[in-house]
C-alpha cells in the first residue's frame, strides 16, 4: 500500500516539476516580447522625434 502511495506521490512530484520548468520558460518567453514591444515603442518614439 505505501509502495503505491509512494509512486503516485513521486508521479505527483514530477509532473508539478515539470510545470514548474514549463511555467519557469513561459515567464521568460513573456519578458523577452515584453523588452522587444517596450524597446519598438522607444524607437517609435524617436522616429517620430526625428521627423517633427
């Protein structure tokens, strides 16, 4: 009974792991296209200084 407990548990463990890592890459996808769109507005930003 424990041995199955124990299995189950494990299995729990890694797949919260593994959520962990997938929600861990997801954040840093996200900030990465946060920096582009905040660095396309600055550069809009002069562009658009530039030309008045």
């Amino acid at each position: 009974m424990f041995g199955r407990l124990n299995t189950r548990l494990d299995r729990a463990d890694a797949q919260i792991n593994a959520l962990i890592e997938e929600n861990r890459a997801f954040r840093e996808s996200q900030q990465l296209q946060l920096a582009a769109i905040i660095g396309n507005g600055r550069r809009i930003d002069r562009l658009e200084q530039q030309a008045s």
